[in-house]
C-alpha cells in the first residue's frame, strides 16, 4: 500500500516525487515511459527558469527527472482507469496491474492543439512555439507570427507586439472569436497585421523557422510571410480521461483544484498543467507539485489522528 501514487512523468508529477520522498512518505511514480514526456523537453532554449538563465528543454526536464527519482519509486506504465474503494485507491494499468493507495496526484498534463502542417513538427523549438511567455524573448526586434482568433491568440500577439518588431496574426475565419477588448487592442497595435480567412499550408525553413504559407479561404491566392518565430495558439487538451467522471472538471476539461492542489474528492489531487489556472509555466507546475504534496501530509496526519 503506498502512501501517494503520482500519475504523469512532467515538471508537476516529478516535483511531486521529489517532495513526496523528502516528507519520507511511501510514493511510486508512475511515468509511461522511462524518460519524461513533459512538453518543455522539446523547448530549444530555457531562459525563464530561476537560477538557470540558459538551458536546453531536454537538459533542463532530465536534471529535474535524475534529481527527483531519487527520492521515489518509479515505474514505467499507462494507466487506464482510477477508481476508489472507501478511502483507497486503486489505480489500474493497461496491462491488468492494480496498485493501491492512500491519495492520488493527477499530473498528466495538457497537449498543445497541433497545426497539422508540413514544418511543425521539424521546427518545434526551432522557430515554432506554444507558449510566447515561455519563448517570447528569444524574439525581441524581429518578426513572428501566431496562429489562432480566440482569447488566446490574441493575448500572445498583444504580449509580442511589445517585444518584436512585426506581428503578423493569421486566422481561419474573417473576424477573430477573442473579446472585445484584446480584439480593440489588437486593432490599436501599430506593429500587429490581422490576415484573416487563411489556412496555414506549411512552416518553411532550413535550421530555423524562414517564412509561413497559407491561402486564402475563398480566393485561393497563396501567400508568404517571412518570419524568425510562429506561436500555435489553437487551444490545448487536458489529459484527464483517466479521472473523467471521478472528479470535478470545467467546460474545457480542466480539473477544478486549488492552489493547494485539492480536488471535490478527497484524497485526489491535481498538478501541473492539467489543472484549472490561470499561469502555465515550469515554475507554477513545480509549485503545484510541492503544493500537493504539503496538502497530503495533512490529510494523511488526520486520517491517522481519526484511526488512533
């Protein structure tokens, strides 16, 4: 019987083993393969992570993975459902094995909606990017270009309007979904172009991102944009089918959890990316990580305290 089975082998769940081993609890940590398969190992270039000013992805995600294994048990394996018996859990695995424990940390994290197109695998930290909070920097005075109209969309090319010369915003549609008030901002910037009613054909490159092709929708006119970086901001999916109809989750499929990691179930938690919040950085899942944890010490402490 293990005290904490973390589920998911990012910056979160890795967090969460290490605090878990150092608080002396009984933790397995359970990762579908043996190397993490965090988003921030395919990042080019790290530069937002206290302390460490510059550091690859791959680097960075396999100093956190040899620090925190350490401290726990690991193993490799994909689970298929979680359910609970009164106050254990029982976690099942593809292959048929089932582990119990006293609580349970979600850390599965959430996937960046993909273009699909010719380019973005090859340059995905080379010029392409999810996140311009993350890689925005790398791009003070040049050009770039994000994809996507709603919300989130909108907030990349408002925060890269500050930090590059030239921001060019493609859209699918004519009109962009975001609010009224990024869509006046967007209209405001002096260095943001809106081409709306494209499809993005392919990211161009040799080493690097070199330009972005598309089309127009009803035209069929093709056109290129020559650009150092291209921020995908189409939306994400959480990984929660394991938990789906266990525990709470919102309208964009997003474990509702607090700060301290607590979910409406007792004794099951959720870190990282696959969280409901509001910043989705190393730093906050590393938090969240550590956060759960803190909050398992004193459900157990009390569970103990009611069995004595």
């Amino acid at each position: 019987m293990y005290d904490i089975v973390i589920i998911g082998g990012g910056v979160a769940g890795l967090s969460a083993a290490l605090y878990a081993g150092r608080a002396k609890l009984n933790a397995l940590f359970i990762e579908k393969y043996n190397i993490t398969g965090s988003q921030i190992m395919y990042a080019g270039e790290v530069d937002n992570y206290l302390g460490i000013p510059s550091i690859t992805g791959f680097e960075l995600i396999n100093r956190f993975r040899e620090h925190a294994i350490k401290e726990s048990t690991v193993k490799e394996g994909t689970v298929e459902e979680i359910t609970k018996n009164g106050d254990i859990f029982v976690t099942k695995l593809v292959d048929g094995e089932e582990i119990e424990s006293k609580t349970v940390i979600i850390a599965t994290g959430a996937v960046h909606n993909k273009l699909g197109v010719k380019g973005e695998e090859a340059f995905t930290g080379k010029g392409v990017s999810y996140c311009a909070t993350c890689d925005g920097a790398f791009y003070k005075n040049k050009d770039v270009m994000v994809a996507g109209g709603g919300d989130t969309a909108l907030s990349e090319a408002l925060y890269l309007s500050n930090i590059c010369r030239k921001v060019y915003l493609l859209h699918r549609r004519n009109e962009l979904r975001g609010s009224k008030v990024y869509q006046d901002k967007i209209k405001a910037a002096e260095n943001i172009e809106f081409i709306g009613n494209v499809i993005i054909d392919e990211i161009k490159g040799e080493t690097r991102v070199v330009s972005v092709l598309y089309h127009n929708k009803e035209t069929n006119d093709f056109g290129e944009i020559f650009v150092q970086g291209t921020f995908i901001a189409i939306g994400m999916k959480p990984n929660t089918d394991v938990v789906k109809g266990i525990v709470d989750i919102d309208e964009s499929g997003y474990i509702i959890a607090g700060e301290d990691g607590k979910t409406n179930v007792s004794g099951l938690f959720a870190a990282g990316d696959v969280r409901k919040k509001n910043l989705r950085q190393l730093i906050t899942a590393v938090s969240d990580g550590a956060n759960c944890v803190a909050s398992i010490e004193k459900y157990l402490l009390k569970k103990n305290e009611k069995n004595c």
